[in-house]
C-alpha cells in the first residue's frame, strides 16, 4: 500500500483498472445480451424524467453550496458558486470516494480563506452522509425484514434507532459534535481537516442547521425519485420498493472502501445485490445505475472540465 501512495500515476491506474474490471465482470455475470434488451425495451419518457431530474439535483446542489458560502462571504458571486461546485465534480471524478472535490472547490476560490472553503465542503458532505444514514438504516431495517427474513432480528430495530438519534444530534446540534471533538488529542486536533471542521461553529450554529438539513433532504428525495423512475424505465418497480433499495445501495455503496475511479463497480454490483433480493432483473439494477452515474456523476464532472479549462492561467490571490 506504501509503494501505491509514493506512486500516485500507478495508484490512479490501478483504480482505473480495477473499475473497469469490474463492470466487465458484472456484465459477463448478467449476461450481455440481456442488459442490451434491456436497453432496447426501456420506457423512454422514464430516462427522460429521470434525465431531467438532474437539473433540479444540481439546483439544489448549487443553493446548499451558496448556502454556506455566503455564511462565509456574503459577497461571493453566483458565478464564483457556480464555477467551484462544478470544478470540484471534476476534481472529485478522478478520485476514489470524490475526495478531491474538497481541493477542487478551495483551489476554485481562492479570493476567500481555504480553511473556512474546506470547512464548508465538509458540513456539505456530513449533511449528506448523515441523511444517507438515517434514511439507509431505515431502509435496511424495512428490507431484511422483507426480503431477509432469516438474517432478522427484533434488536436490529434498537440498533437502528440508536444511529438515527446520534446522527439527528449531529446534524441539529452542530456545536454539540464540536465539544466532543475537542476532548481529542492534541496532535488530531492539529490536523487540519479537523482544525476547519471547528472552525464551523464560528459561523454555522443550530438556525443554520436546520435550513441545511431541509435544503439536504430535498437533495436526498430527488437522488431516491432518480433511482425509482430510471428503475421504472426497465422494469415495473413499485415506488416503495424502489425508495427502499435505492436507500439501501446508497448507504452500503458509502461504506466501501474508494477502491475505485468515480465508485464504478462498486455502485453497481450493491445495486445488483438490492434489487435482486427484492425480486427484480439484475440488468435493470445495473443499467439503473450507469445511467445514475452519467446523469450525476459525468455530466457535472464534463461541465467542471469545461470551467477547468477556461479558468486555466487565470491568477488570484490565495489566502492560506
């Protein structure tokens, strides 16, 4: 692992590598054949709901990010907004787990403190995962006991609510997360993701919280509708059915380890697993999930490109 990490060129790869591997693999698993009649049967004005639907996960996504800038800034431009939350899809697409969307959107404003940038990006993804969470567990629970019978317990259920609580505490009660994290040792707290992250309670308190958390499950009910209705394009899935295994993809896929360039492979093959479980074809759940990741992940990260290039040679001051 040590070697990869002093050879990023052979790290990025390999991950590479390693993706495509295994979308190769889950195509041979289902069968080609079957995903391409797939293809050729699907309800077209589905895709296109679904397509479309982008537009509104990227509004909401551009107001949640504006949200917490102008916190920072209250003068920072629409443009500027624009511009960072697209450069950082890019920068996010060629790194496992997108983590390089956190230095694509400092890199992008540099007119204001990268701390406060980077502190900024991290409520965005905490926000997000929490919500993940909450409604992951949830959906988990209502599909083992469905689907799983014989690996369900009644305990799970005290289980689940425990992290639905912890997690609710963390995202209404930000200052909260912020004494506890200073109990931790020094040298942690010297890091400097970790010194951002504390910085937050400067700026984003409980009022702030709320409308955020209202602002990320609008965002969280439209990646759901996008799952339901591209499923729907291949196959007839029941609205629950489909809520309930799209939460449940998004939870597990967020818990692997980033082995891979934009998660390919790793999304699909959970989407294989859930939707085959809940009675449905493997190649609607891989499909669903390609077009998932053109619609929100590809486009973005073209566009982000696209803003790349054009700010390229352009210069401004950074303030550290």
């Amino acid at each position: 692992m040590k070697f990869l990490s002093d050879h990023p060129l052979l790290t990025f790869t390999a991950k590479i590598a390693i993706g495509i591997g295994l979308i190769i693999a889950l195509v041979s698993y289902i069968n080609f054949q079957n995903l391409l009649d797939s293809l050729v049967h699907a309800k077209i004005i589905y895709l296109i709901v679904g397509g479309a639907l982008m537009i509104a996960n990227l509004t909401v996504q551009f107001y949640r990010w504006r949200f917490l800038l102008r916190l920072i800034d209250e003068s920072v431009s629409n443009d500027a907004i624009f511009s960072s939350l697209f450069i950082g899809f890019a920068a996010g697409f060629f790194t496992p787990g997108q983590i390089g969307e956190y230095g694509g959107r400092v890199a992008a404003l540099r007119s204001l403190r990268g701390s406060k940038v980077l502190a900024s990006s991290l409520i965005d993804k905490l926000y997000l995962l929490a919500v993940t969470i909450t409604g992951g567990i949830i959906a988990l629970m209502l599909f083992a006991s469905f689907f799983l019978p014989r690996y369900w317990s009644v305990s799970y259920i005290a289980i689940g609510l425990a992290i639905v609580i912890i997690m609710s505490i963390v995202i209404l009660y930000p200052q909260r997360v912020k004494l506890v994290l200073t109990l931790l040792p020094k040298k942690i707290l010297e890091n400097r993701a970790v010194a951002a992250f504390l910085s937050i309670n400067e700026f984003f308190r409980r009022k702030q919280a709320r409308a955020f958390l209202l602002l990320t499950i609008v965002l969280y009910s439209i990646i759901l509708s996008q799952y339901v209705l591209i499923a729907n394009s291949f196959e007839s899935v029941p609205f629950y059915s489909g809520v309930m295994c799209a939460a449940s993809i998004l939870i597990v896929k967020s818990a692997f380890l980033p082995i891979s360039i934009g998660d390919l492979g790793i999304r699909e093959g959970t989407a294989i697993f859930f939707f085959s479980r809940a009675g449905f074809l493997p190649a609607t759940a891989f499909n669903t999930s390609m077009f998932l990741f053109f619609f929100n992940i590809f486009i973005p990260s073209l566009v982000g490109a696209f803003y790349i290039i054009r700010s390229k040679g352009q210069q401004s001051k950074f303030i550290p």
